[in-house]
C-alpha cells in the first residue's frame, strides 16, 4: 500500500496528498478521481489492489490504492489539478499547513532506490 492510503484509514479523512517532486516541481497526489468527480472507494486491503474485495460491511467493492493528480489544499493557497508549485512555494504552503494543525510526514529516498512499502 500507499502512505497515503495508510493515513486515510487511520485518520478517516480523505483529504490526504502525497506530494511527488518532478522535473517541473513538486505535484500533489490522492485518491480523488479527476474524472468520476468522486473519491475513490479504500479498503484495508492491499493484496486486493484493482480487484473487487468483499467484506461483510462492503460487499463486492472495488479496492484502490493508485494516486491521481490533485489540486492543492485550499489552506496554504490552494492552486490547480496537477499544478507544479517550486520549493519555496512548498515551504509557504507547508507553514500554512502547520498553523493550521495538518498532520505531515516526510519520506525521503535516495536516488536510485525505490520506497518499500
């Protein structure tokens, strides 16, 4: 699974982002389908991934764990589906972000490495 998806179930808020640095800056992340216009449906699941899952709670549900470009949190200014924001623009929003209690956490990976789980 993702980081992300992991903070959904424990927080129970959809709203969380992964924020991935590309060669045109960094981009926000989610699991709100750009196209349906609706969250995506998470189950606690990961070896269920794309496939449907069924539970007693949730009969045959579709699990997923991917992530969508998202726009940018409305706190720390907001800002476009996709839209890449430069360091300094993501050090003003991450202060926002903390006056605002937002919880965060940071994972780094060298170059050349993959993250693993």
């Amino acid at each position: 699974g993702t980081i992300t998806h992991a903070w959904s179930l424990l927080t129970g808020c959809r709203e969380v982002y992964t924020i991935k640095r590309s060669k045109h800056g960094y981009v926000a992340f989610g699991s709100f389908n750009p196209n349906t216009k609706d969250w995506e449906k998470i189950t606690n699941a990961p070896h269920t991934q794309g496939r449907l899952h069924e539970s007693k709670d949730a009969p045959r549900t579709q699990c997923f764990q991917g992530l969508w470009p998202m726009s940018w949190p409305k706190v720390g200014g907001g800002g476009s589906l996709g839209q890449p924001i430069d360091q300094d623009e993501l050090f003003q929003k991450m202060c926002a972000w903390e006056d605002a209690n937002y919880l965060m956490a940071a994972l780094g990976v060298k170059d050349g490495e993959r993250a693993k789980g």
